[in-house]
C-alpha cells in the first residue's frame, strides 16, 4: 500500500497499555484490532467493559466500538491478514527471584504472530524492554514471518501516566519512532497522523536508543523522587521541614516541583521494576557502575515505607492493638493498580505488628482483597476511620484530602492523623486539635 495511505492497526496485548492505545486510535480515526490470549479479557472490551479503573476510557470504549472501526479477538492469524502496522503492547513484569524483565509475552506474541506476517508490515513494540530486544527480536521475526524481511520492526516506547492515559495517548509531549529504514518511519507517521497533526514533537531515532528511553526517562523520575525523600530523612535529623525545603526548591527553574514531592516514594507497575531492569541489564552489559546510582534510589524508595510505619509507631508507642485506618490501596489516586503499592504495602506491615488495620480506597479494593484477602476493609473513608487510634494517609485521592478535619473528629477514637503524602494542610488540621505527622515534617 501507498506509505502515506492510513494503515489498519493492530494491537497485540489488551492490559492497560494495549487497551489504551486501540480505543485511542479507533476514537481517532483507525481501524483498530485488538489481540489478546485471553477470551474473557477479549470478551470483556468487546461488551463495552473496560477492565481497569482509568478516567475517561470506558466512554471511549463505547464510541470506539459504535463507531465499527474497533474489534477484538484472538485470533492471530486474522491479525496478520488484517493488519499494516501490528503494535506489540504486551506486559514485560519483573523476573521472579531477579531484577531482570521478564520478556516471556514478548517472545510468545512475537512468536504467534510472525507465522502469519505473509505480506510487507510493520511490527512496532511499545513495551518496555532490555536495550537489545528489538535487534533479537528482528531475527525471530525475519525468520518465522512468510515475508521474511519485507516485516520491520520499529519501537515507539509508551509514556504513559495511570490517570491521563487518555490524554497522553491522543496529546502526547512528544513521540519516539526507532526505525531502520525510512519506510518504517513513513509507516509510523501514517499511523500517527492525526497526533502529528496537531504538531507533536518527534524524536526519530535508532532501535536501541528508542528502547533505552523509557527506562532512562522513568530512572530520572524515580531519582528525583528518591532524592527529595533523602532530603526529608536529613531534615527528620536535624528538625527542618521537609515541604518548605521541596517548595523552594521547585521555583528554581532549573529543577522544578514536577516529582519532586516528599512522602512515602514510588510504587506501580512502571518505576520500580524498569530502574531494577535497567540496573541489570547495565551489568550484563559491562557497565553496571555508570547506573549503579539507581541501587540507592531503590533503596531510598523502600526505607519510605518502614519510615512510615515507624512513624505510626511512634505517634501510638506501639502498633499491637491499636486501630488503624488505611486510606489508600492504589499505587497512586486515580487508578486501581496496586502493583508494588506503597500504601498496601504499609497496611500489610502494620497488620502484621499485630493492629487492627482496615482499608478504604475509592478504585482499587476488589484488586486489594484479590490480592491480600488477610486485610480488613471498608465502605468509605469514614467507615474505616471509626475508633480508630490514629487515619494513615497513603494514596493522595481528592477524595481523602477534601474531608474536613472536625468531621473526621466526630468518628475517630483519637484525633491523631500521619500524612504519608504530604497532601494535607498541616497548620489547617494541628489548629483543629489534630496530632499530625509526616515524613520530614517536625
């Protein structure tokens, strides 16, 4: 076909990242298929049901599959007939027992999807992989595909934030295209001609610096993170506050306050495994020192949460016993994703110092009691708050940092509140007759 001519898309792999990106690209304009393994998953979006908490999808779900340009199967073999330009979105988790990626989906799509590339395509990854994945990959593809090497393969990595995905799919900041050849990079822009449109910035680039973005990006955050929090542990040993410190330092230009907020660190899907990936994947190259940085920014990231324990603790002269209200499941507000979530995290920690803990979360607690059925939850950040000792404050919902501290009084057995996050107004609950605390924060 003509490269400027709109392709048809596939998008292999229907989690959070492949669901995404085919009702984005139906919405805008696409034909879409979505393939997944997974009948009830296929099944679920074809009804219109969006599996995961994400604000904004479900509503495109619907338009998308009104509009008759999206469908979903599992077959790969209507895959390969259908589809011009096939993007790879599968999950690449954390090794068991390692903290290297797990490239098991990757090599299972791949590998059921080459056999029926019979025609001239394009195999686009955007899971995030090991730098040099593309170029095995490329062999495995060239040899398994009908068409041999008429099949290209581009990576095109996802920047993707739970909560905007919608918007950072359809107004990206920027776009990555790694490509061998210009007729990859010709594809690419067909497939994302209505985003170019609206004059996205586009890096075109190598394969192995396109893989290497991701990870690079997602390592910069984490170390901002963890270093405002290694700040906050400094400002705990010395009587400083930790918030005034983040806060001048976010109006120099050169820095920002973008991550750069004090509290109990980063967790998800994303962050944690890609710093431990490419800390490991830097070692099996040769040159682990020029990351090794990113050991202690793992490191700083856990003592948050043994911080935040401690700190409990100390405000209740001890945990066993004493009743605990968990705000938060999530990883983050706005989403029901729970990998790695510090807040569950802590909750589990303090249930097993023997405290009575109970759990609200406004998306995520079918996915909290799925996964950790030993905790006790409850119907609303009130509920959970009743008699109780001390509120624990651990994913930052709206919904949480709008309660108003004499309303919370009327339920609480003592008015004693720790911010994990730094999403309260100190002053506004301590003139309430609220004890607050907070990491960093005397």
């Amino acid at each position: 076909m003509n490269p400027t001519e709109s392709p048809r898309l596939t998008v292999i792999g229907t989690g959070y990242l492949g669901a995404t990106h085919a009702i984005c690209m139906a919405v805008l304009g696409f034909e879409v298929l979505g393939v997944d393994v997974d009948q009830r998953k296929v099944d679920r979006l074809a009804s219109g049901e969006v599996p995961f908490f994400e604000p904004g999808l479900p509503e495109l779900l619907t338009k998308a599959l009104e509009s008759g340009r999206l469908r979903f199967t599992t077959s790969f073999e209507e895959a390969g007939e259908f589809g011009d330009v096939h993007f790879l979105c599968v999950g690449t988790p954390q090794q068991p027992g390692s903290d290297a990626a797990d490239l098991t989906y990757v090599e299972a799509a791949v590998r059921a999807l080459a056999p029926n590339l019979t025609r001239r395509a394009l195999v686009v990854g955007k899971s995030t992989v090991p730098v040099g994945t593309a170029k095995r990959i490329t062999g495995v593809i060239h040899d398994l595909a009908p068409a041999g090497e008429e099949v290209e393969l581009a990576w095109n990595p996802e920047f993707l934030r739970e909560g905007f995905a919608v918007d950072d799919t359809m107004r990206p900041d920027r776009l990555v295209f790694g490509v061998a050849s210009d007729w990859a990079l010709e594809r690419l822009e067909a497939a994302f001609k209505p985003i170019l449109d609206l004059g996205t910035p586009v890096v075109r680039t190598d394969l192995a610096t396109a893989e290497l973005v991701k990870v690079a990006a997602n390592s910069f955050l984490a170390t901002k993170i963890s270093y405002i929090n290694a700040m906050a542990e400094v400002c705990e040993a010395v009587g400083a506050d930790i918030k005034h410190l983040a806060d001048s330092l976010a109006l120099d230009d050169r820095i920002g306050g973008k991550f750069l907020k004090p509290g109990l660190g980063f967790g998800g899907g994303c962050l944690p495994k890609d710093i431990r990936a490419f800390a490991h994947r830097a070692e099996e190259l040769g040159v682990g020192q020029a990351v090794s940085f990113l050991r202690e920014v793992d490191d700083i990231n856990r003592r948050r949460r043994a911080r935040t324990v401690d700190l409990v603790r100390e405000m209740l002269g001890g945990i066993s016993g004493k009743r605990i209200a968990a705000w938060g499941a999530a990883f983050k507000p706005n989403s029901d994703d729970i990998r790695d979530a510090p807040a569950l995290d802590v909750a589990r920690t303090m249930h097993g110092l023997g405290g009575h803990v109970r759990v609200f979360d406004p998306a995520a607690l079918d996915n909290a009691r799925r996964a950790f059925p030993e905790l006790r939850y409850g119907d609303s950040a009130l509920d959970v708050a009743q008699d109780a000792d001390v509120v624990v404050l651990l994913t930052e919902w709206s919904d949480f940092k709008e309660i108003e501290p004499d309303a919370l009084a009327q339920v609480v057995r003592h008015k004693r509140i720790v911010d994990g996050r730094h999403a309260l107004d100190a002053a506004k609950w301590r003139s309430a007759g609220w004890e607050y605390r907070a990491l960093g924060r005397s």
